[in-house]
C-alpha cells in the first residue's frame, strides 16, 4: 500500500510537471528570443551567398559589379517580393543572377526578423559586390546599402521596418491617382535617424524622381509613423543615420 501510494505521488508530480512545461512553453520560447534582430541572410549551402554561381559568372565574362536588393522577409524565412537597382555599368550577368536567386518562386530562405521578441515580417535591404582577383569570384553580400560602410566592408547591418507589433508601418502606397493623368514608377530617396531602440527620430526627402507627383509626400507618410528594427553594429544595436530608395510602381508594389 505504501509503495502504491508513493507511486501514485510520483504519478501525479510527473503529471503537475508535464502540465506547467507544456503551460510555460509560449513564454519561454518568447523569452528565448532577442528584444531586436534583423532579417538575415543566414549560413549553409543554402544561404544565398552559396546559391549565386560565381563560376558560371566568370564564365559570362562578369567582370567587377555592384548591385543592391530589397525583399519582403516573412515572418517564416520565405520571400514575398524582391527588386534588383542600382547596378554598377555592366553588371547585368551579376542581376541576372541574384533575381534568380531572390525569387519568391524559389525556395530560399532567411533568418526572420524579431521585435519584442517576436518574429516579424521585414522589409530587408543588400548589397551584392563582385570582383574577379588573381583569376577567381571574390562575392561578397551586406546587409547595407550605406556607401561607406559598403568601401570599409564593415560589420553593419542597416535598420528595417517591419509589420505589425505597433510598428506602424503598412507597406509603400502610391500616390492618390488624382495627382498625375498617367501613372508612372517613382524613385524617392529618405534620409532618416533612428535611435537604437528604433526609433525614428527624423525624417527627410533627400531626391524624388519624377519631381512633383507626390511621390516624396507618400513616402514620407509611409515611414513618418513607423518603427525599425534597429540597425546593429558588430552584433549591438546602435543609433544610425541612413539613407534608404523607397519604389513605387505603377500597377502597385
């Protein structure tokens, strides 16, 4: 009887601990979790960095290229949209290449963001560069379009709206179709402060093209409420002052 009776007490504390595990495992998966992170490229064969084919593009006579990128990173790692801009002269192997590889057809991946300890869904900003020395692709990828910051090669990782957790960003909005007869795609370029919180403490149209459509207008309205993951410096969140395109397309973004 005492033995029964110790087994039932072993019982029902094996159950009582089973029970407050599976109770605390939101919270502690949360707790788990950083208060910031970026959207990341992440590591391995299948990380885009070993998804671009460097000899295929020695072989097209790709010769030294920049070009930069934006995606939408889901909350899951998967792409919704990318765009390709700002390709150096005779960088079209090197486009050709990483819109392949940032398709959202393909099954690539990325380290999701997190806010408040939550994964989050992302706007991410690169940089791709490549040279050929000594007779081999030297590729490189930043999480950064900053120009210094691309010349130095450092350990920066821009700053990234995101969706949702009170961010108060909801996407790029074309402007009001009453401001222009014809639609047409618009380039704006905005100079921001974020603290290391991210914050934004200042905004401002550096350039819109074309002028006088309210492109300028749309974005500042697009960005003026909205939080950031903040940008990191050498793994820490730090204060930055950035210079960030905003597109926006004709039949919508």
């Amino acid at each position: 009887m005492r033995a029964f009776a110790f087994s039932l007490i072993a019982l029902l504390s094996i159950v009582d601990l089973v029970w407050s595990q599976e109770s605390a495992t939101p919270s502690a998966q949360a707790a788990e979790l950083p208060m910031f992170r970026p959207a990341l490229l992440g590591q391995g064969p299948n990380a885009l960095i070993n998804r671009i084919d460097e000899q295929g593009l020695i072989r097209n006579g790709q010769k030294d290229a920049l070009i930069m990128f934006m995606c939408a990173v889901r909350k899951t790692g998967e792409l919704e949209w990318s765009a390709t801009y700002r390709g150096t002269p005779d960088s079209d192997f090197l486009k050709q290449e990483l819109q392949k590889r940032i398709s959202p057809a393909s099954d690539l991946r990325f380290i999701p963001a997190i806010y408040d300890h939550q994964p989050v869904d992302a706007i991410y900003y690169g940089t791709v560069t490549f040279r050929v020395v000594n007779g081999k692709p030297r590729l490189r990828i930043f999480s950064n379009q900053e120009a210094v910051e691309l010349e130095k090669e450092h350990d920066f990782i821009g700053p990234q709206s995101f969706f949702g957790s009170d961010s108060g960003f909801t996407g790029f909005h074309y402007p009001p179709t009453e401001t222009a007869r014809v639609q047409v795609d618009g380039m704006v370029e905005l100079k921001m402060k974020i603290d290391a919180t991210g914050k934004l403490q200042e905004i401002n149209v550096v350039s819109e093209e074309p002028p006088f459509l309210g492109f300028g207008d749309a974005a500042v309205a697009d960005f003026k409420n909205a939080k950031f993951i903040p940008a990191f410096r050498d793994g820490k969140p730090v204060a930055c002052e950035v210079t960030l395109p905003v597109f926006y397309k004709a039949a919508g973004f």
